[in-house]
C-alpha cells in the first residue's frame, strides 16, 4: 500500500509522517500515533514497509473514532478494528 502525505478523516486534513521516533508522555515505545490537535498521524520511520501499513491504518482507526465522537477509545477495540480494515484495504485495492 502506497502511503500519501495526507488524508481526509471526516472532514479533517491529517497529514501522515514518517519520524526518527515517537515520543509520547516521555516514552519512545511508540511505533505510531496520531495526534488530533495537530491533525497528524506519524509512524516510526525505521520499521518495515508491511508493518508502517498496519501502523497507518490503527492510527487511522484512531483518527476515524476521534471524528465520529468517540473520544475516549478502547485500544484493544482499535487493534481489531484495525486489524481487520487493514485486511479488506490491501486484500480488495490495489
């Protein structure tokens, strides 16, 4: 799956990067994040290409929840869902 620069989440602009590492509440544990203020979905630019895909897509997830109103987020809800709408993008497009 090719990545683009941006994407278009109800509405919102959020621009995709790729960054040296993530840093969040002081830890730099994270392969990925998006950040809602910023309307900005990173990932670690060091992993391989199948794994940013999977990480771009939970971020999205995240992103996709943040726009529909659900500001507070189960994480193993949004690995799933994830999980599963990574399959169906790169099993059905091209």
């Amino acid at each position: 799956m090719e990545l683009k620069n941006e994407i278009k989440v109800g509405g919102v602009v959020y621009a995709l990067t790729e960054k040296p590492f993530i840093e969040i509440d002081g830890s730099r544990d994270f392969i990925g994040n998006c950040d809602y203020q910023k309307a900005e979905i990173a990932v670690l630019s060091d992993i391989s290409d199948e794994r940013k895909d999977q990480t771009v897509i939970h971020e999205l997830t995240h992103a996709i929840f943040y726009e529909a109103g659900y500001e507070e987020q189960d994480e193993d809800m949004i690995n799933r869902v994830g999980k599963v709408l990574h399959q169906v993008l790169i099993d059905n497009f091209d």
